[in-house]
C-alpha cells in the first residue's frame, strides 16, 4: 500500500471521512531548552504552577515515557528535525561559534544540506512552516558557508544561533530571515509565540501550517517578568530558585498565549500540538552563569548531558483538539522526537524517501490508544557522556547502559578521521540492564540476574551500535 494509501485509510478509519488537502492537520511543535522532567505541574513540580500545559495533557495525552534525540541541545534539535539519530548527521554534543580551527574540527559542525527536515517534507506536501527560536544546528549561524533554517524547508524565521543574549528578557541576538533585528523589548518565549502567530496572520487559512517554536526557556541565562519572580519569592529557597521557577511558569504563559492565538485566527480546531524538552535539566553551577539552574529531574537518575534516563527522558504532551480523545491516564508507551517526522508526514500524506534510514517510527497508534510495538530499539551514543556509559538503549520495558573499552575511551566532542578508526574498534563493555516499569530511578542493575537476558540485550544493542557508528558522518 502507498504513503498516500495509508494516510487516506487511517484518515477514513479514525475519523470517518476521507480528508481533502485543507483538512490535514496543522502541526504545532514547542520545544523547551533544559525543561527538567519533573518541572511542571503535571509531571509532579509541588511549586510551580503551570495551568495551560495541565490543560493540554488533560484533553490530550500525557506521555511518562517520551524521549529526546540525546541528552544535549544540537544534537537533540537535528535529531527531531530529521528523525534519524543526529549522529548520521554528524552532530555530536553542542555547536559553538565558529571561532576559529580547532583539533576537534567542531567549528566544521552543523546540519548539513544533504539532510531532510519536517519542514522541507511538510513544505513539498503543500504546508506553510516556520520557524521562531533557538536553532542551534550550525557552529556559522546566519553565513552562506553553511545552510540557515530557509534551507530546511523553512518559509519563515526567526531565530538565534544559540542562548538569548544578554538573557530572555530584551535579547538582542534575534535574526528574522537573514537580518539581524537588534533588541526585542520582551521575554524570549513571548518573543517566539508573538513572532508564529503574526507570521500565521499573513498565512492562507485554506492550507495547512507547521510552527517550529524553540523557546529558549528555562536555559541559561535565565531572566524572568518580575512579577512571576516575586509570586514564587515565598515558595523558593532563595531569589535565584524564585527566577527559576518564574521562568518555567513564563514558559506556560507563553503556551497560552499561543493557544489564545491559534483560537483567535480560528485555527485551533484541527491543529496537533506536540510539547517537548530537548534534554533534561541543567545542574546547578556546573559552569559560571548557571546559578539559577534550579531544575528537577523527579524520579529520574542524572541530569542533562548523562545517559541514564534524566538526560533525555523529557515532557511529552501531545494535544489534538477534536481528535485524539483525552487519555484516562497517562501513556508510558516508550516515544521518542525521531517519531514526530515520520508521524507528522503520515499525517499530512507527504512521501518520506524511501532511501531516508530513519530512526523513528510512526507511533499514530499510540494516539488512537493502540498496542504499538517498535520494530527497533531507541538508541543513543553520546560520547562526552558526564557519566562513564557512553551508549544507551531503551527496549520496551529494558534499558540498557554500556561503557567503551571499560570505561578508558577518551570522551569525544566531535568525531573526525582522527578519532573514527578507533570508535569503530571500540568494545561495548560493563553492561548494565534495568527495568524501568519497576525501577524508573535506574537504581538496581539487573544484569546478572538473567545472564542469558542480559546477552541478548547486549546482542541487540551491539548490532545496533555497529550499524549507527557506522554510517555516521565523520568530520
């Protein structure tokens, strides 16, 4: 059966009626920057209130079990874009500025043209797309020497290369389709949500839309609106708590703002709205200028940058008006950011290419409330890992962790043709195995207790570890 077949069939079987172009969905994405899973009110935060994201995963799904791309921002943010593993595409750990040449060639690093987008696939089936936020995919943010978010299929943009600078609240770094704009009197989220929602007002409302919106929240440098700063004053341990838990709760704000927005132009109805994090929490001053990252991984073991479950399991709201039905409970159906493209393009009966090895899977039963079974595991390599497993995989209810070489290969920021030979011959070693419908905080490794078990997990992820390294781009 075509794309085009499925697409019609699920649309007869779920709703009844064959949809015509203008009736396949708008598509919202809002992605957080270092969102902790355990920092909205949903998800179990006891301070911050965050009203309009308890009412989408109300009448939507609320996800336990929803996955980043890997546990730091670039590569996280290419991964989602592209539904493939961000390491095919060469990005590793984060893009700096391209300053000048480097051992580690990382200011080479960013997505390149050669890689297909949501939004270049969602544009050729007929979608407007835009794109407001951090895009953080290039180390020559805004230069012809390497593809901008236009490239990727975005018709309109606004974006920083990186962090809001100074901070959230005026930043000054804002470029709107090649052109610097100078300072935005507002507070980054505001900046973006303001920015999707004019642009929408200039749209045609006979045809369907994507909005990428990448707040840079709750990220630092954090700044939060005052008054949000002084309501948490009372519940926080200190000012900087106080600015943290503010900026998580603007976050919400601006959320409601975008759905007043999508109400207004009459163009809520029929729109599925994903939201995300693109890793998990940042760690109290693990740099200079962190000290407002108060961020809580809830019951999850590590944090942002780790490759136990507090590094890339995330937020998961998906919201679709008059479409999915409300979830008694939330769904602990294991998802992952590879999802959203080859889900999105089902939906909007756009063709994926058939040569395209994407990581993700189309995960619309999960919507309908069906049993969905995933034809390969979840896999991340994250080789500058804070803890000493560089390679993580999620397999139904198992996780398994393994060190390289035992735990003596040198941490990778970029890999180049200096460093390829020998990820190639590196060894999966100290196995560990959980099981997380039982033990989520990663706490109690298994691995021993079912040697036959644990060596077919190590089978599994081996090979997939193999095929990954193997067709990853090297610099």
């Amino acid at each position: 059966m075509s794309v085009f077949a499925r697409c019609l069939f699920t649309s007869l079987f779920l709703f009844g009626f064959a949809w015509g172009a203008e009736d396949r969905p708008n598509i919202v994405v809002v992605l957080c920057d270092d969102l902790g899973y355990g920092d909205l009110e949903c998800y179990g935060h006891p301070v911050i209130k965050t009203p309009h994201l308890n009412e989408l995963a109300e009448t939507g799904i609320l996800f336990t079990d929803f996955y980043s791309t890997a546990p730091v921002c670039s590569p996280s943010r290419v991964g989602l874009l592209t539904g493939r593993s961000p390491n095919r595409a060469g990005v590793y750990d984060w893009i700096p500025e391209a300053r000048k040449a480097t051992p580690n060639r990382r200011e080479l690093v960013h997505m390149r043209a050669s890689e297909i987008t949501i939004a270049k696939l969602l544009k050729d089936a007929g979608y407007q797309t835009c794109m407001a936020g951090k895009w953080h995919c290039n180390s020559e943010f805004n230069n012809s020497r390497q593809p901008q978010p236009g490239d990727f299929g975005f018709d309109h943009w606004l974006a920083t290369q990186n962090n809001a600078s100074p901070s959230h609240r005026h930043p000054r770094n804002y470029v709107r389709n090649g052109k610097p704009v100078g300072v935005i009197e507002d507070f980054s989220c505001q900046i973006v949500v303001d920015e999707a929602i004019t642009w929408l007002e200039t749209c045609d409302p006979d045809r369907p839309f994507f909005i990428y919106a990448a707040f840079h929240e709750p990220h630092e440098p954090i700044e939060s609106p005052a008054d949000l700063v002084e309501a948490y004053s009372g519940s926080s341990r200190d000012r900087n708590e106080a600015q943290y838990f503010a900026n998580v709760a603007n976050v919400d704000a601006a959320v409601g703002e975008l759905l007043a927005g999508l109400e207004k132009l009459k163009r809520r109805e029929n729109t599925l709205i994903v939201f995300t994090s693109d890793n998990g929490p940042e760690t109290l001053n693990r740099y200079r200028g962190a000290a407002r990252s108060y961020g809580r991984a809830g019951p999850l073991r590590g944090m942002k940058l780790h490759t136990t479950d507090a590094g890339f399991r995330v937020a998961g709201i998906v919201n679709w008006k008059g479409r999915i039905q409300p979830a008694e409970k939330p769904v602990s159906t294991p998802v992952s950011a590879l999802d959203l493209l080859p889900t999105f393009c089902d939906l909007a009966n756009s063709d994926v290419p058939e040569n395209l090895d994407l990581d993700g899977a189309n995960v619309l039963p999960v919507l309908e409330g069906k049993v969905f079974v995933r034809d390969k595991p979840l896999v991340w390599a994250y080789f500058n890992a804070l803890n000493d497993a560089r390679v993580a995989m999620r397999d139904g209810r198992w996780k398994v962790l393994a060190k390289l070489n035992g735990g003596k290969f040198a941490k990778l920021q970029n890999v180049t043709v200096d460093s390829a030979s020998r990820l190639r011959d590196a060894e999966l070693t100290d196995i560990e195995v959980y099981d997380l419908n039982a033990d989520v905080g990663e706490l109690r490794n298994i691995a021993k207790e079912d040697t036959a078990r644990t060596a077919r997990l190590k089978a599994k992820l081996e090979h997939q570890f193999r095929e990954l390294v193997k067709n990853s781009h090297v610099w």
